[in-house]
C-alpha cells in the first residue's frame, strides 16, 4: 500500500499557517486517486511536511474534522472519511491555494472549448484582445453524480495554446495556469452575487428556472497585474454557502 503524499506549498507569513495547510491538505483530499489509502500520515510527519509547528498541524486537522473530511482515532490514527460528501462551504480568504482547494475534489466534465469574441461580461478584462479562449465545464458529486456548477474560464490566448485538455478534467484552472503552464500568478479577485438561475443553467444543474444560485466571478492576474484568466461559475444556491474571513493584522 503506498502511503498518502500531500503536495507542498510555499506558506504565505501574512495568512494563518494552519489555514493554509488545511487548504493544501483539503485539496490533496478531495484530489486523491480512489486507489490510495485512506490513512493520513502521523501529525508528526505532516508537520515536518509542511515545515510547521505540529501545534499548527494539529490546528489544521481540527479544521478538516469539523468539516467531516477526516476522522482521527486515539492510538489508531487519523483516516480520510470514505464517503466525503463534495459541495462543502465555500471560505475566502486570500490564498491561491485556497482558492484551488475550494475547485478540487468533483467530477468535472468538459462540455466545450474554443476561441471566441470577447464576451461583453468579461471585455473590461482583456481591453487588449479581440478574441478569448473559452472552456465551459460542469462540475458533479463524484458519489451522487448530481450536478453542483457549471464554470467558463475565459483564458489569453497564448496560455491557452499551452493548455493540455486533459489537465481540465483534473485540475482546477488556476492550477493549470499555475503548475502546468506555469503562469506567474500574483493575486486572484473574487466577487460573489446572488441571481436567479437562466436556462442554460437550470438545464445544466437541475434546479428549477429562475431558482436561486450563486454567480462567482475570479479575475486571475499575473505579478505585472494583466488578467490572464476571468472564471464565471453559477453554483447551485441548495449545495454551497460563501463564508469570508478577514486578517485584522
């Protein structure tokens, strides 16, 4: 049996660490193979890991418990719940990681992709461009196969030129921008609406027309501050609440 490798991330000092590795040890989670064990590594390994206290490490499992990803035993250890229900709360809190831990752990399905005129919801953006890359994708519960929300990436064109299709179905965007194509990424903007969810989106998440859904909106930018990819993701309003954190610091 191999054992449970979580991915490493360069820790960011102005946010909690033991946030952002529960953010990192979420994402590796919900992205694991059906094949790999259940059992996490000791927090004493984890810690070493991610070069944190384990005070810290046991923070962040703490975070993870009371989610319900994980379970920890006295003397047996701790274990990823094998029936992890996906869809679980949306939490902002400034972190690329974060940001990537929240889109990981579903089944995704790429309904299409293409160049296209810029669209008029996005044009501010890409002042620049005549055309976009576009990538719609329909994100479902892996255990349920029900639909959570549907997402269209608008992308640079010569990014997108590096985009391997097979990475969408696995990855978040920002995570194929980041460590596949190797984008340099500064910062990502995140606006979050309540609508009434239109047709096409009714259709494609089962939900009632004119029912309510949440309409998110992330601007990626690289370190010049050019937006290199704008997300628009419509979620289903029963499956997913926004919860926002802020650093008083």
């Amino acid at each position: 049996m191999t054992s449970f490798a979580p991915d490493s991330i360069v820790l960011n000092r102005k946010l909690p660490l033991w946030y952002q590795v529960s953010q990192s040890l979420r994402a590796s989670i919900l992205g694991r193979s059906p094949q790999d064990p259940l059992r996490l590594p000791t927090e004493e390994q984890l810690a070493g890991h991610y070069g944190v206290s384990v005070l810290t490490m046991r923070q962040a499992l703490k975070e993870l418990e009371d989610e319900g990803l994980i379970s920890r035993h006295r003397r047996r250890g701790t274990f990823i719940e094998p029936d992890v229900r996906r869809g679980s709360p949306v939490r902002l809190l400034g972190s690329v990681d974060a940001i990537v831990a929240q889109q990981s752990g579903m089944a995704t399905r790429l309904l299409d992709h293409g160049r296209t005129l810029v669209p008029t919801e996005v044009a501010e953006y890409f002042p620049d461009l005549a055309e976009v890359s576009a990538y719609h994708r329909l994100r479902s519960d892996e255990k349920t196969g029900e639909p959570t929300n549907h997402a269209r990436n608008y992308v640079r064109p010569e990014l997108a030129d590096r985009i391997d299709l097979d990475d969408l179905i696995r990855w978040p965007m920002t995570k194929v921008l980041r460590d596949a194509v190797g984008a340099d990424i500064s910062r990502i903007t995140d606006t979050v609406q309540a609508r009434l969810a239109d047709p096409e989106t009714a259709r494609l998440l089962h939900v009632p027309l004119l029912s309510p859904i949440l309409h998110y909106t992330g601007v990626t930018y690289d370190t010049a501050g050019q937006p290199l990819d704008v997300a628009v993701i419509h979620y289903r309003g029963d499956r997913f609440s926004f919860t926002v954190t802020l650093d008083a610091t």
